[in-house]
C-alpha cells in the first residue's frame, strides 16, 4: 500500500545541497593547497641545501618572462593609477582649499597601498594565469608522470623555479612601480599645482619616511608566494580534457587575486595594530 503524505520537494533540498556541497569542496581545497604548499616548501629547502639541484637556466628563463617582460605594462599602469588618483583627489581637496594635500594623499596611498597591489594583480593575471596553463598542459600530456618515472619531483621542476622567480620580480617590479607613480605624482604636480621640481622634491622629503616605503615592500615576497603557489597548484590539478586547463588558469587568477586582496587587509590590521 502507498504511503501518504506530502514528499520533500527537491526544489526546497536543492539550495542547501548547493551550499554543503561548496562548503564541503572549498575546505577540501584549501586542505590540498596547504598540502602543496608543505611539498613545495620541502623541495625549496633540499633545492638550496644542494646547489647541483639548482636549475639557474629555468631560474632566469621565468625572472625575464615575470619580470623583464612585465615592465612596461607595470610602468603604463602605474603611472596611470597615479595621475589619475592625484586628479580625483585636487578635484575633491581645491574644494576646501586643500589641494596642496594632495601630494600627501597620493604618495601615501601609492607607496603603502596601491604600488604593491596594483603590481600584484597585474602579475597575478599575465604570469599566474601562464604558470597554471603551463603547468595545467604538462600535466594533461603526461608529462609530470614521465618526471616522477625518471624519479624527479614535479614540484622541484616546474613549482620551485617558478616560486624563486616571482619571489625575486615582484618586488623588483613594485619598487619600479613606485617610482614611476612618484614621477606621475611630479607630472600631475606641475600640471594642477604649478609646483616646480625643488618643490616637489621637498614636500616628498617630508612625507615619505622609511616606514612607509618599508609597508609596502613587505608585502611583495608575501604576495609573491600567494600568486606563484596558488597559480602552480591549479594546473597541476587539471585532469580530464584540454577545458579544464581553461577552467584551471581562470580558477588561478580569481584565487589569486582574492588572496593578495585579503592578504592586504591583513596587513593593514597588522600594520595599523604595529602603529606603522
């Protein structure tokens, strides 16, 4: 005999499935990440205790593809950061007759804030999104399993050189990116202050002060390991067919960026709890 009574509906499970679903696979990944992370800092370390494991030419081939390449890309967008943050910010401070202030609001920003983070997304999308592809295909073709029947570590080969690589660039890349904010800073200076180049150079000595450069540096090596792990552990990740290595590198850049985001707002608590 049939049982009575109105059945769950579906529709009503559906969301909560959903969301136990998502809960369930983002804590299943940040549990591999870490395991990655442990991997990559075991093969880091026996790579530096043992100079002959060295591999200087893929060492220099990735510091000139993340970092000599980047360049230009990092100037064009800092510089246009900048000036365009010093012309919302004089349009705001000639209001209330404040607009000498405006120095002050974009070099603060620029070397605490905006340099290393706007270098760091910008990295994150040109060479994270190449380190997963890259990494995303050898490990489609096979290539990774070749390595570990040879006995080499995957990790030690197509992680380390690339986390070296970024470690060096990306704060090479924001110490450029702040000075070229600070020579947009010049040029905007000139341009709504009439401030000559004595005068620019003297309201800059009284504002930067070690401290605040130090911020800003700091967080680079940080960001750095953030974006070249979390780029390298997606593609190795990529199984199946070659859409996956899409969903791999597009999957790479969000994570990364979110990351980098939120690994500042850390700082900044840290920071302003140091009184820096």
């Amino acid at each position: 005999m049939p049982q009575t009574g109105t059945p769950t509906t579906p529709a009503l499970i559906a969301p909560f499935e959903t969301l136990g679903r998502g809960i369930f696979g983002a804590g299943a990944y940040v549990v591999d990440l870490f395991a990655f992370i442990g991997q990559a800092f075991a093969r880091l370390g026996s790579v530096l205790l043992s100079p002959r494991r060295f591999r200087m030419a893929s060492l220099v081939r990735h510091i000139y593809d993340t970092g000599w390449k980047a360049i230009p890309i990092i100037m064009l967008l800092s510089l246009g950061t900048t000036m365009v943050l010093f012309y919302q910010g004089a349009s705001q401070l000639q209001r209330y007759g404040a607009d000498l202030f405006t120095i002050n609001l974009t070099v603060i920003s620029l070397l605490r804030e905006m340099g290393v983070l706007i270098t760091s997304i910008m990295v994150a999308g040109r060479s994270g999104s190449a380190f997963a592809s890259e990494t995303g295909v050898m490990k489609l073709r096979g290539e990774t399993d070749v390595l570990r029947s040879m006995g080499i570590d995957p990790i030690e080969i197509l992680v380390v050189p690339r986390l070296l690589a970024l470690l060096i660039t990306l704060p090479l890349l924001t110490f450029i990116a702040d000075i070229v904010g600070l020579a947009g800073a010049y040029v905007m200076a000139v341009w709504q202050l009439d401030m000559s180049w004595p005068q620019y150079i003297q309201r800059l000595q009284t504002i930067i002060t070690p401290d605040m450069f130090a911020v800003g540096m700091i967080k680079a090596p940080v960001f750095a390991f953030l974006i070249a792990l979390i780029c390298t552990h997606q593609g190795m990740r990529v199984e199946g067919s070659a859409e996956k290595v899409g969903f791999a590198t597009t999957q790479a850049v969000v994570i990364s960026i979110f990351a980098v985001i939120m690994a500042d707002a850390l700082f900044s608590i840290l920071f302003a709890k140091a009184g820096l």
